[in-house]
C-alpha cells in the first residue's frame, strides 16, 4: 500500500533560523496536502498542491510538490515561536480517493 | 469548509468499560467522515471512513467499532476498552478533498 515518509521527525531551530520538513510517497500522488498542530490541538489545513512542481507561498512558508508528484516540502523562513508545532504532510492517491495517507509528522520546537 | 465538533474533550474510563464518543459535521452534505487516533508523540492513525450513512471502513483490526446513524454524525464506540486504546482520537471531515478536523477527544484508560 501507499506509504509516506516524513523527515525529520524532530527539529530545533533557533528563532530566526529556516526551517524544512520532507515528505516522500512510495507512489505517485494525486494532490499532497500540509497540516500544523499547535501542541495540545488539532491538526489544521495549511495548504493543498496538486500540479506537478507546483510551489506554493504563504508569508513565510513555501510548499513544493515534486516534478513527479512523488515528494513535497515545506519551508520556513526565519521562524518565529508561533510556529511550534508538528507538520504532517498528507498524501492523496489515486485521485479522488477517500483517504490520505499521512506522515508521522515533523515536531518543530523553536528556542527563542 | 466544515465545521467538526467533538465531545467530550478528555475522558478518563477504566479498563473494560464501554465508549462511545460523538462527532457531529456542519456545512456540507454526505460529507466523507474519519475516525483517527493519535498516539502520544505519534502520526495519525486512520481507524474508520464512510462515505455515508450507515456505510462504514475499517482501516486496522482492533477493539473499536464506527456507526454512521445520521448524514452527519459518527459515532466512535467500544463494548470493553482496553489499556491500549489510550490517545487522541480526532473525527475528521472531508470537503473536496481537504480534510478538517474537530478538537478531539483525549481518551485515558486506566
């Protein structure tokens, strides 16, 4: 079945530092979508990209999608201590599909 | 979007007491819903899907159970809980094809 491998698992960053999560699929994706969980809370809808080498910014973060559809990141730019929290990147195939298929998601702590 | 809605928040329940924890969806209609559990410090764990009413997956073999009595409600249940089914269970709801999730409910069996 479809497995998606997220790298690292954890991060420390010093405030101010860049940051990147991977994301990697054993298939070839239909859309990959990105989600933040603050700790204690919910997982949070960040973004969905669906084009072939799609890049996607919002403020700080830029999202990539692979040529092959088969790897994304997510980056952070001089981070900020609002930005903890754990990063799950969630892959959806074949299209249309019901499910996704989640990564174990990178925990990001920021010292400030 | 969608608006999902959990209760309770946190529920402490011994070993071999039953569960039942509720999710009910507002916006859209026959929406797809997912039960998933998050271990401590873990991914996430699909437990169940439907697509709709009375129509249920099972992802992983386990001691819990899914029902989908209503459009928009999905019920989480267990006859006898057992020590390992401690975590964070999160109901989602699928709109297009982004998922959203309620606040979950921290469950804890001693």
């Amino acid at each position: 079945g479809q497995q998606v491998m997220q790298i690292p698992q954890y991060q420390h960053v010093q405030e101010g530092e860049d940051f990147t999560t991977y994301c990697n699929s054993s298939t070839t994706l239909s859309n990959i979508q990105w989600y933040k969980q603050r700790p204690g809370g919910h997982p949070v809808f960040l973004i969905q990209l669906v084009k072939s080498g799609e890049v996607k910014k919002q403020k700080r973060l830029t999202f990539q999608f692979g040529e092959a559809k088969k790897n994304s990141s997510l980056h952070i730019t001089a981070t900020q201590t609002t930005d903890v929290g754990t990063y799950f990147c969630g892959g959806s195939d074949p299209p249309g599909s019901y499910q996704l298929t989640f990564g174990k998601g990178t925990k990001l702590s920021v010292i400030p | 979007s969608q608006t999902i809605h959990q209760w309770p928040a946190t529920l402490v329940q011994p070993v071999g007491s039953p569960l039942s924890l509720e999710c009910t969806v507002e916006g859209t209609s026959n929406p797809n819903l997912y039960w998933y559990r998050q271990a401590a410090g873990r991914g996430l764990q699909l437990l169940f899907y439907s697509v709709g009413i009375g129509q249920i997956s099972s992802e992983v073999p386990q001691n819990l159970s899914a029902s989908r009595p209503q459009d928009r409600q999905f019920i989480l249940s267990s006859k006898k809980l057992l020590l390992s089914d401690s975590g964070f269970y999160l109901c989602a709801g699928q709109d297009r094809q982004t998922q959203y999730f309620g606040p979950g409910t921290r469950l804890l069996v001693l």
